[in-house]
C-alpha cells in the first residue's frame, strides 16, 4: 500500500471524525469515534492484505522472505 492509497483511505472518514465536534456529548462522541474507526482500520486491513506482500498460505502471518530482508 503506498502512502496515497493510505492518504486516500484516510479522506473517505475525514467528514465523519469533524463532524463529531457537532455531538453534545463525549459519550457520543466516544461511540461514534470508536465505530469510525474500527470502519478505518478493516478498510485499511483489506486493502493491504490485497496488495500481494503476503503469503498465499492463509495460515501463515509473516511477510514474504523477500520482503523481510529488503525490510531489515
């Protein structure tokens, strides 16, 4: 994932975080913060397990030993 693909993530949820200012509450806000970004982050976790930097075995959690020694 580059940085503009991230950058672009990032903007899809930057109306929804300001608009949290709007809440009369910080119970509100603190739920509404927490749903947006659990929305980011599996938004952000499926594109960069689609990238193609890890494994094809779905069991393994490492990266590529490729990419681990380019990485150290």
């Amino acid at each position: 994932m580059t940085k503009a693909e991230f950058l672009s993530i990032a903007s899809n949820y930057y109306e929804e975080l300001e608009a949290l200012k709007e809440l009369p509450n910080f119970y509100d806000y603190e739920k509404n913060l927490v749903d947006i970004w659990q929305k980011f982050g599996n938004e952000f976790i499926e594109n960069h397990l689609n990238d193609g930097s890890f494994t094809e075995d779905r069991r393994k959690k490492k990266l590529l030993r490729s990419l681990e020694k380019s990485l150290s």
